[in-house]
C-alpha cells in the first residue's frame, strides 16, 4: 500500500525489492531464520534482548510480526525504559501526561523546569546498543504553560 500511495508501480517495486534482496542475500537467510523461531517459540527477541510473546495465528501474520517486532518492539523498549527511569529519578516533580510512538508529554513542576529538563535530557538522549552500534536518539522539549 505504501508503494502504491507513492505512485510506485507494483512492477517496478517488485523489482526494486529483487535488486535489494541479491545485494543483501544474509536478508533472507535472517528473515527464515527469524519466522522459523517464532513459529517455533510463539516469541521474538527486540534489539534491547526483550521477549515478547507472538500471539498472532496464522504463519503470514507471524512471520510479519517476526521481520518488524524486533525493531518495533525494541524503540517501544526503549520508550518505556525511558519512561520509567525518568519517573524514578524525579518523582512527584514530574507526571507522565502521554506518550505515543517515539514521542512523550510530561508535566514537570515550573520552579524544577531548569533543573530537570537538563537531567532530563541525559536520560532521553543516551546511547543504546543496538546490535553493537551505538544509536542516540535526539528530542525536542518545548515548555508550554498551562
């Protein structure tokens, strides 16, 4: 469907995606290697080495839970280890408002503001590994006044 709101002529996506997997064949050794755990197992390991169970229950909906959970599911690992260090660092200096994707609202005291944000700051943007490369992943903080 994405190729198609893109104006991208099935044919040629096909194609795109033969010239893509002959120059990463280790792709598709992943890919038989990954769906046939989870078929076997009903779990896929994240990037952050979570498990998480598969509860689809046919093969096709598994294996495409297979291919995307390990990525999907280790940025939302991180998101709720994020989460859950800021809440433990700052206490009821700051309330979790909501969360979704790669983004989260929290409610910090006005007079900690310049205190926390920098703090903070530390704790969203640290390095994970994943898979042995390191990944920061830059936000934004916007002080809005209620």
């Amino acid at each position: 469907p994405g190729f198609k709101a893109a104006g991208v002529k099935k044919d040629m996506a096909v194609r795109g995606a033969q010239r893509y997997l002959t120059r990463y064949p280790r792709l598709l050794e992943w890919q038989a290697r990954v769906a046939a755990d989870a078929i076997k197992t009903r779990t896929i390991r994240d990037f952050t080495g979570r498990r998480w169970v598969v509860w689809e229950k046919n093969e096709g909906a598994i294996k495409r839970r297979a291919y995307n959970g390990p990525g999907q599911m280790g940025l939302s690992s991180i998101h709720n280890t994020v989460m859950v260090q800021i809440a433990k660092r700052f206490g009821d200096d700051v309330y979790f408002a909501w969360g979704k994707h790669d983004c989260q609202k929290w409610a910090i005291r006005e007079d900690k503001w310049d205190d926390i944000v920098p703090q903070m700051k530390e704790i969203v943007e640290q390095e994970w590994d994943v898979r042995g490369y390191p990944l920061r992943i830059p936000a934004d903080y916007k002080e809005v006044r209620a």
